[in-house]
C-alpha cells in the first residue's frame, strides 16, 4: 500500500478547485489528456485462470516451487498477483490470486470479505489442494484472516504480513492506514481518486517512485531498488490497468466492520511487524490478539516495505517449516516474538 505522503486524503480532494493544488480539476483533466497521448505496455497473461461457478474468472500467478507446499499469496491494496513475483525465490508452490475487480480476475459487485473464503475454496478445489497455508501481505492480510475463520479444515496456517488492521483500532485522523479508511467510507471521492490515477500509472507518467514519497524509513528506502520499484510498479499497473472495481472495493471493506469474529478463529496464526512501520500503528493491531494463540513477531528496524522483502523466507520457513535458501533465514533470529 503506498504511503500517505503522496496519497490525498478526502478534504484534499474536496478542496480541491477552491485551492488549485496538485488534484485540481484544472491539472487531473490536463494529466488525463496527457495519459491518453501515451500508450500503455501489456503485461504477460496469468499463469492460470480460474472460472468459478458464477461464471467470474479468478487470475493465479504460480511461482516457486511447482512440487512444493502449496502457499496461497494474497497481495496488498492496490496491487495485484504480480507482487508475489517479488518474493519469488523461495521452495514453496507460491500461488498468488488476484482479488475480484484486480488485474485479470472478474469484478464482484458488493463483494464482501467473507465472500473471498468461498472463491479461494473453488480455486483450490479447482488446483487440486486439500490444504493449503496462507499469507496475506498488507491489504492481503484481512482475507487471510477470513479463511482462517471460514475453512479451518483447509488451512493449516496464516501469516499476516504487516496486515490492515480493523478500522476500529485506528484514529479517524491517522496518517498511513487512515488515510485508506477515510477513501473507504467516501466511495465517490476514492472514485474520482483512481480515475486520475489510474491512467497515469498505466503510462508510467506516474511511478511508485511519486508514489511512495521520501517519507520513508531508512529499511524501506535501503530495499526500494530500482529493480524493485519497476516490479512494484507492475504489480500496480496490472492491479488497477484494466479496472479501478477491486480497489475501490477494497477500500470500502477495509473501513467497515468485518464481519470476523477472531475469537473462533481456530488456525495458527502469526503477525509479523516491522517496528518502523509508518503505515500500520502497532496499538491498530490489537484487535487480533482474540485470535487464539496468535503469535506476534516484531522484527527491528524494518519498515512496511522491507519486512516482506527482506523476510519472505524467514516468514515462509516459521509458517510451513520448509526451510529458505541458505543465508535468508538469518532475520527471524532478530525477531522479537510475543503469543497473546
């Protein structure tokens, strides 16, 4: 999820022809005009495509390991399967899905969280996986907690990765994670948001360099290479090029109740933070500690980019026990580890 420093928020948005800053409507329609003049690459085809029974495709991009632990990876806001191509080289059968209305998959209109258990039961179902684990990476990280309350039997365990927390936890006026939640609950201005952003994006006007700002700790800007930032940028392009439906959808989902009661949830479950995080507050946390046994890691001087960068194996090893390849499980030692 890109940082706050460059995301306006909705009284930025609504003031914006009286103060003619940066999302004006004079400038949106000028750097619209100049998106359309600029043609957009296209990005590869999924590696599968699911077709569900409601006739809605789901988009899995495999990486890994074709032989080994099946993991379901499921990406942050506003991104896409491709996030997972970041992490890619690790000795699990990774399988990133796109959420409905991201990248390739099919819109879900009035889509829910507790719908997304049921899609990845007959993704599963059609990949030929009993069980499964989970990781659930940012705004990945409330559908991972939906499967672990909806298929206990299928799951065997979750990792949520710097994940959005309950909007509860959070200040009305939060920086980083708030900024989300107030798109969430003024679904018109979120809309008019990614109508700017979107093609700009697409055609590059825009980066995830603009995106993500200077305002970052020193760990996410150490690991935002440039190699990292192009992968970065086309797992965005490819979330939000062809439809703005799964964000939106998101945003809304995330800053309304969730419909999870963590208590019944019965799956283990582990959440890894970084203490540098500018975008998750720790205290937002909170509410997952009704999970029962619910380990937290919290690892030092890492940010919200550079935890799953850096820590992908270490994550990968303490959910399925299949060790990384050698020299990436040195960083889970300096985690610091709470059970609540």
């Amino acid at each position: 999820m890109p940082p706050h420093s460059r995301l306006p928020n909705p009284a930025q948005l609504r003031s914006k022809a009286r103060f003619g800053g940066p999302f004006s409507l004079r400038v949106a329609q000028g750097l619209q005009q100049l998106a359309r003049r600029t043609r957009p690459r296209r990005s590869a085809a999924p590696s599968l495509v699911v077709r569900l029974g409601d006739g809605r495709v789901i988009a899995v991009e495999e990486y890994g390991d074709p032989a080994g632990l099946p993991v379901l990876y499921f990406h942050g806001w506003p991104a896409s399967r491709l996030e997972a191509g970041l992490i890619a080289n690790l000795p699990v059968r990774l399988l990133a899905l796109d959420r409905p209305g991201y990248g390739r998959s099919t819109p879900q209109p009035g889509r829910t969280l507790m719908d997304w258990p049921v899609d990845v039961a007959a993704v599963a179902d059609r990949l030929g996986l009993r069980q499964f684990h989970v990781v659930g990476l940012s705004g990945g990280g409330p559908y991972a907690a939906a499967c672990a309350l909806a298929l206990p039997d299928r799951v065997l365990g979750v990792a949520l990765v710097c994940p959005v927390p309950p909007p509860h936890g959070v200040h009305p006026r939060a920086p980083g994670v708030g900024h989300l939640f107030r798109l969430g609950r003024h679904p018109v201005l979120a809309h008019r948001l990614f109508s700017v952003l979107r093609p700009l994006l697409r055609r590059r006007i825009i980066t995830p360099r603009t995106l993500v700002g200077d305002g970052l700790p020193a760990a996410d800007r150490a690991c935002l290479t440039p190699a990292l930032l192009a992968g970065l940028g086309l797992a965005w392009r490819e979330g939000i090029g062809r439809s703005v439906q799964g964000a939106l959808s998101d945003a809304s989902i995330y800053a309304r109740d969730w419909g999870v009661p963590f208590g019944d949830i019965r799956v283990p479950v582990t959440v890894w933070y970084g203490s540098d995080d500018p975008m998750i507050p720790l205290h937002a946390l909170a509410p997952l500690e009704a999970i029962p046994g619910m380990a937290l890691r919290t690892v030092p001087n890492e940010g919200h980019y550079s935890l799953a960068i850096r820590h992908a194996g270490a994550i990968l090893r303490d959910l399925t026990g299949v060790r990384p390849p050698a020299g990436e499980g040195a960083p889970a030692d300096r985690a610091s580890t709470a059970s609540a």
